[in-house]
C-alpha cells in the first residue's frame, strides 16, 4: 500500500527497509520509503531524508560520511550509520551526488539475485523484493563493504563499553595517567 501525504513528517526508523529514488511527473525526485509493513511517498529527495535522519540522532550526512571514511576508509558510495545503537546502517546505491542515489537498510536484507538487464533483485526478510538499477557485483560489494563497517564501529562501541564498565582495571589506570 502506497499512502502519500504530504503534510506527513517521515522519521527513518529501525522499520524502514529502503528509500528509493522516484521521479514524479514533473521530473523531481521524490523518497518511496519501503517499511515492514507500508510504504510512503515523501516529497524530498532520498539524501534530505537519510541527511535529516542523520541530524535527528545528532549528526548529520556529511559527518556520517566522515567517520565511516575515518573509521574503514572508504570514501566512495560509503554505507553510514545513522544510528548505531537501533541498528540503522545503511548504503547508497550510487553517489549521493546522483540524484538517482537510493538507500537501502543493511539489516533488512535477505539475500540478493541478479536479474536481466544488469539489474539485482533484493529481497528483505520480511518477503518483499524490490528491483534496483545496479549490478549484482556492485550490490554484493556494497552489502560486504556494510558489513565491514558496522563490525569495526561495533568492535569500536563495545571496547569503549568495556573501558567505561571497568575504570579501575590495569588499561584504564594506563590510559589516565
């Protein structure tokens, strides 16, 4: 079910599986928002959404990107994390200078297939699939690049949980001297 309203303020949350990139009639880029059980048509741009998303939890796109550059090094089509601690990773489909730029929900993610045309199939665990306009190899590299990224951010929030849960150890003390 496809609900467009247009006074609807849209929050990405840990439900929202893709934002994709569509066209309306007079050629301006609109966000479809896939969730669990909906879908929304938003009048912006799949970037104002992940961007706004990015400043509700107290950064936004650009730092996003920053620190993913400054955590794995990757600096083109680089996934974020909006949030971390609900589990919102997500990826672009391409640049998102392209105004064709989609974003897709790591943790939704079933599996993958290739389709005619150049195309790949992705289903999400909940039994939806949508089509993107991108290879196979560049999805699959996109969804393993995700992976990395949320691992050494996870690997990096539970070495500072460690820390802070036990301050009196012997590298703690190291580290205050």
């Amino acid at each position: 079910m496809l609900n467009k309203n247009e006074l609807f303020t849209y929050e990405v949350s840990p439900l929202t599986m893709a934002i994709l990139a569509v066209e309306n009639e007079n050629g301006v880029i609109n966000a479809q928002i896939f969730e669990s059980e909906t879908d929304y048509l938003i009048e912006k741009s799949p970037v104002k959404m992940i961007d706004h998303a990015c400043r509700y939890f107290g950064s936004s796109l650009r730092g996003r990107l920053d620190g993913t550059r400054d955590i794995c090094g990757i600096t083109h089509k680089a996934p974020i994390s909006i949030d971390p601690a609900s589990g919102m990773y997500f990826f672009p489909t391409t640049s998102p200078r392209n105004r064709n730029c989609s974003w897709i929900a790591h943790s939704h993610i079933d599996f993958i297939r290739p389709t005619e045309n150049q195309m790949t199939d992705v289903h999400f665990k909940n039994g939806d699939k949508i089509t993107l306009d991108i290879s196979y190899g560049s999805l699959m590299n996109q969804i393993q690049r995700t992976a990395q990224f949320r691992y050494l951010l996870n690997d990096r929030i539970k070495q500072l949980g460690t820390y802070t849960q036990n301050p009196d150890d012997q590298n703690s003390k190291k580290r205050r001297k």
